[in-house]
C-alpha cells in the first residue's frame, strides 16, 4: 500500500489529429499538475488537501473547461460548477451556478466544513462564497475570444448539447481551429494518501451552449464525483449519461459489495452505459489506479508511490 493520484483534463471527441499547439499546452499542464499533486504527497499532505490542490490548478489553467477556461452557456455567461469528497467520513460539498467565484473546488469545500449542508448553487452559493470571503471576480473574467467563439460555432452548428460523433468544431472557412468542450474538458483529481485516506475533486463550466439552469454529473455525489474508504472516482464526459449512470457509485458498490478490482470495477461502470459518452479516473487504500473511458480520448494522468507515472490521451496503443 502506497500514495497515489489520477487526474483528467476531460474526456470526449478528441481528435487524432488535434493540433499540437491546442494539444502539448495541455498535455505539459497535466503533467505540472501531477507533479504538483506528487510533491504535495511526499510531503505528507492529506489526501482532501491535495486533490483540491490540484483542481485549483486546473481550475486557474485557461486550457480546460474548469475555472478559467470554463465553456458559456447560451446566453454568454459562465455557471461553474464543482464537488469534492472526503472517503474516511464520506463528508462532502457540491457548488453550482457559479459566475463570480474563481476557484469554484474550494468553495465546494467550504459548503461541506462551513455548512450544514451538501450543495449549494446560483444565487446561495454565491451568497455564502461572499461570506467566507473567497475570490471572486467579475463575470467578465471568464469571457475570452476563444470561449466567445466556441460559443458562436456551437450555435451557427445548432448544437444545443455536446455532440459526442463530432470531435471537432471550425469555423465556415476552416480555418480556425477552436476545442469545443468536449475536447477542452472537464477537470478531477483523485487522491489516496499514504495513511490510505481518500478523496476525488471534479470541476466543470459544463457544456458548451447549455440552457441557462442546466447542472450536469460534477456536482452529483455518485455520479460525477464519489469517495468511501475503498477507492475514489471522478468522472468526465456527458453528464447526462453519467447521471444517469450514477459511474462513480457504482465503481464503489463493485468493489464493496461485489469484491472487484478496482480496474474490473471502474472498467464495467464506463462499459455500462453508452458509448462515446464517459471516461472516469480512479484510486483504490491499495494505490491501485484505473483509468478507463470509451470516448475517443481523455486527458489524463497518474502516478504511484512505487515510481509509476503516465500521462495520456489516446488509449495505450494510439499515445
């Protein structure tokens, strides 16, 4: 038994041919990421500190669809959204609907240490992020003329939702390339620690063009994000399918109740429910790792105690 962290950058149609000055910025963040998380470990940092450690970083990062990079929704405005779990008291806090609050995992964190309650969202959670004084800033800092355009292609293509089949959005010429979200991504960082305390953290902006209102899997406990005293998970993909799925809960009750492996476990909830729609990252009190998705491709990362590291987009045998 060993330390160990997965994390993803989002799961999705990412093409084989994305073009390496979209593709290296994001692979070389994954991977300062992960350091980030490993130093954080070897220094004996808990498991819950360094999975929202972690997700702020991605959070601040402009290349995924979390925090800074978050996708607009069809009106042109960000609704951020984020969760996070502790595994040894199963204590966790859900944030959504947030448009001013710069790194939406912490605020998650304080709805469970700083409230009776699991989830807050829209004009509550912006209330309480006022009066635990975290950072916020004008809406206007989450819109960019990259987002200002994925918004634009999205609704030209008429896409009221990720379409999974369509890895790829340009504009009528062809000649700018813009990462939709599904191939900019939802960000999660899942955490065993070296006293085998677990924890998963997952943030999003969500789906490019979605209805004013909508929430997806991140902020579900179950769902998107999930963590006992066996293993963690957080998923990325369509939320939609993922909620229906509850994959992050049912990785769990496979290794609890069925005694599955945690690959055996993870493999079967993203097999479960539809093609091109899910991936999820996941550690075990073991420092197992697993890492599967049936989408085209997920940014992701990991490392273990025992030396191993990898950072990925395409399966195995494409990377």
């Amino acid at each position: 038994m060993g330390w160990a962290l997965a994390l993803h950058g989002g799961g999705g149609g990412i093409p084989l041919d994305y073009p390496p000055e979209h593709l290296q910025p994001r692979v070389d963040s994954l991977r300062l990421c992960l350091q980030i998380g490993v130093e954080a470990l070897e220094a004996g940092n808990p498991a819950l500190d360094v999975a929202e450690l972690v997700v702020r970083e991605l959070e601040n990062n402009p290349h995924f669809n979390a925090g800074k990079g978050s996708v607009l929704t069809c009106n042109g405005n960000v609704e951020m959204e984020a969760s996070i779990m502790d595994g040894s008291t199963k204590n966790c806090g859900a944030v959504s609907g947030l448009k001013t609050v710069v790194n939406a995992i912490s605020l998650a964190r304080l709805v469970m240490e700083k409230s009776p309650h699991v989830y807050l969202a829209f004009d509550g959670a912006e209330a309480f992020a006022r009066e635990q004084g975290v950072e916020t800033v004008d809406s206007s800092y989450f819109v960019n003329e990259e987002n200002i355009e994925r918004l634009k292609q999205a609704k030209e293509a008429n896409r009221t939702q990720l379409d999974y089949t369509q890895p790829t959005l340009k504009d009528l010429n062809g000649e700018k390339w813009i990462p939709n979200g599904d191939s900019q991504g939802t960000v999660g960082c899942v955490v065993v620690d070296i006293q085998g305390n677990l924890a998963s953290a997952t943030s999003t902006g969500g789906l490019v063009n979605k209805m004013m209102g909508r929430i997806g899997d991140t902020p579900i406990i179950g769902a998107g994000t999930y963590a006992n005293h066996l293993c963690a998970i957080s998923a990325t993909g369509k939320g939609e399918a993922i909620i229906r799925g509850t994959i992050a809960r049912d990785v769990a009750a496979l290794v609890e109740f069925k005694g599955l492996s945690l690959k055996d476990a993870a493999d079967y909830a993203v097999e479960s429910i539809p093609k091109n729609t899910a991936g999820l990252v996941a550690v075990s009190s073991k420092g197992e790792v697993a890492m599967p998705f049936n989408t085209l491709g997920m940014f992701r990362a990991c490392a273990t105690e025992d030396g191993y590291s990898e950072v990925a987009v395409w399966p195995s045998t494409m990377n």
